[in-house]
C-alpha cells in the first residue's frame, strides 16, 4: 500500500491556474500546475499503524472471564471465531529472586512465505509500556511491578491487561501502577511492515493508589483477582 502525497497549493496559485492561459504562455501555464504523485516512503510504512480492521466480537455487555495460563502451551479462541490460536508461557530462571515468565501468542494463518495450509504466527504487542513480540513479567521476592490478565467474552476476541509498577526505592516499595488495555487488530490490507495480527494498545488507566505488587491492584482496582502470573506476595 502506497500513501499518497497531498500537496497544500495557495489560494493565489488556484486562482491563477483557474484563468485561461495566453497562447503564447502555454508551455509555463502548464508547468505551473504540478501532477499528482504517489511517494514510497519505507521508513513512514512502518511508522505508525496500517488502516486496520479491529477485530470485534459480540456486545460489551457479555460476562468477561480472566483466562487462567499456565507453563507451558495454552489453548485459547484468540481470535473468538474458531481459529486455531495458543499462547505459550515459559520461565525464566535467575537463581536470585529476579525469574520472569515470558509470554508469546500465535495464531495459525497463512502467511507471505508461499505455505498454502499455514503457519504459527507471533501476534506482538505495539504500544503502551510492554510492546514487543513477547511480554515478560517483572518480579522481585516481595512483590510482582509487571503481569497481565487475558479476558474474554463468548464468540469475541480476548482483551489483554497489562499492569506496571514503577520500581520506587525497591521491590518491596509501593509506587504507583497503570494499567494497559489491548485489543486484537488485524492488518486486513497487508501493509507491508506490519504482522496479520497484533495486539494495538487502545488506552490506559492510572491505578487510584499506590501498590507494592500489581496483582494486588489488579483485584482491588478491576475486580480481576490476585492470581497472575507473578510469583510475589501479591498475586500467590
């Protein structure tokens, strides 16, 4: 997909270009009126997000429920129609208080590569304070300051939440939290640059008080329990 250049022209250029030109000025008349071009820009086709079409399901008003993840491979209706989706959580161990989770999503789709039945495709994260291909946690022995919640409703895409500390002075500190909301997109046109499905950051919420683990604030703040997948106090 190529952006096409608009070009701002004066008043006082329409307006001389609108008069019939003298014969005998053709030639200058004519050039003073540019055509118009389409520019290729790589470095703007990856700059900001493709024309999407946001992948909807049904009304708001439907019963969300936290998706519980464990180690391992997840089976999950990502895209709330049937197709074949899972999200992989592995560990990463420190030997010190500091392991994290890591956490990755795909979906099975075909892809620009030439395979007609399909492929596993990574569905990043763009915007807000986690972006990337893979979220991870951030953990500490008394306190978990990164994890997330996976949401869905019946027959719709899952909602994703992710909530962030701020470090403070320590682990062991309370500091404030904000919470990030993301939304299946898909890049329908296949803009170049841009994965067939993503993750697009729609908003965020400022905790109302400051919290030493974010699982805390994700119960007490969204309703959305202690239970994440964060190893502090918090959330076990």
């Amino acid at each position: 997909m190529m952006p096409r250049l608009l070009l701002s022209v004066s008043l006082a250029t329409l307006t001389a270009c609108s008069q019939p030109a003298p014969s005998r000025d053709t030639t200058a008349t004519t050039q003073a009126s540019p055509p118009a071009i389409a520019v290729t820009s790589g470095a703007q086709a990856t700059a900001s997000p493709p024309a999407i079409a946001v992948t909807k399901g049904a009304a708001g008003s439907a019963a969300r429920r936290v998706v519980s993840l464990k180690n391992g491979a997840n089976v999950v209706d990502l895209l709330g129609d049937g197709t074949k989706a899972q999200v992989f959580v592995g560990w990463r161990e420190n030997y010190n208080a500091h392991g994290f989770s890591t956490v990755a999503f795909y979906v099975f789709a075909t892809s620009g590569i030439g395979d007609t039945a399909g492929v596993w495709q990574v569905v990043p994260f763009y915007g807000g304070a986690r972006g990337g291909d893979v979220y991870r946690t951030s953990e500490g022995a008394d306190c978990t300051l990164s994890d997330l919640r996976v949401l869905r409703r019946k027959h719709a895409p899952i909602e994703i939440i992710i909530a962030t500390r701020r470090l403070g002075e320590s682990f062991a500190d309370s500091a404030a939290v904000r919470f990030d909301y993301y939304q299946v997109a898909r890049n329908a046109d296949g803009v170049p640059g841009w994965p067939p499905y993503y993750f697009e950051h729609v908003r965020t919420v400022r905790g109302k008080r400051p919290y030493c683990d974010v699982n805390e604030a994700f119960d007490r703040e969204l309703g959305l329990g202690t239970i994440g997948l964060g190893h502090g106090e918090g959330g076990r």
